[in-house]
C-alpha cells in the first residue's frame, strides 16, 4: 500500500534520532529529541490549492528539515509518516 499526497502535501519519514550526545553520552528513548531532519517519500501535485497558483519544490529522496510541530502523523503497516503542507519544509539538505 503506498500514501499518495494530494494538493501541496508531501508524506516524509524521519531521520533516525542521535543515539548518543557529543560528549559520549548514551541516550535513552525518552531523552531523545523528535528529529526535524526528514526523508521526502512522496509529493502532491501542487497546482491550484485554495485559490493559489502552487508549484512543487521538493522531490521524493530528498533529505528535508520541518517545523518542529507541522504535519499530521499517520501509521500504516507498522511504519509511521508525517504528512505536511510544503510550506512546513523549511530547507533542502544538500
């Protein structure tokens, strides 16, 4: 089964969060802070969204960082996503 966006939606996965501080120090599962550093899965089509002209800037496979409390988050077979508007994108990791 796969997620298709529609309007200027765009479905990501998180990166993996750091494991361990700079320090050395082990981290548990609750000190870790929710990673903003995600993975483009797939992309809307854009075009006419609430009147507005919207034109698609990110592709599936990029490497993306989001505002920290964007999107909606959904779980599909045992895998969860994000589901966020384009404008929640905040940069393109090159």
């Amino acid at each position: 089964m796969k997620i298709k966006p529609l309007g200027d939606r765009v479905v990501i996965k998180n990166m993996d969060a750091e494991e361990t501080t700079k320090g050395g120090i082990l981290l548990t599962s609750g000190a870790k802070e929710k990673p903003q550093l995600a993975e483009v899965l797939a992309v809307g089509p854009g075009g006419n969204v609430d009147g507005k002209e919207i034109k698609m800037y990110v592709e599936p496979g990029q490497k993306v960082f989001y505002s920290k409390y964007a999107g909606t988050e959904v779980k599909l077979e045992g895998e969860e996503y994000i589901i966020v508007r384009q404008s929640d994108i905040l940069a393109i990791v090159e």
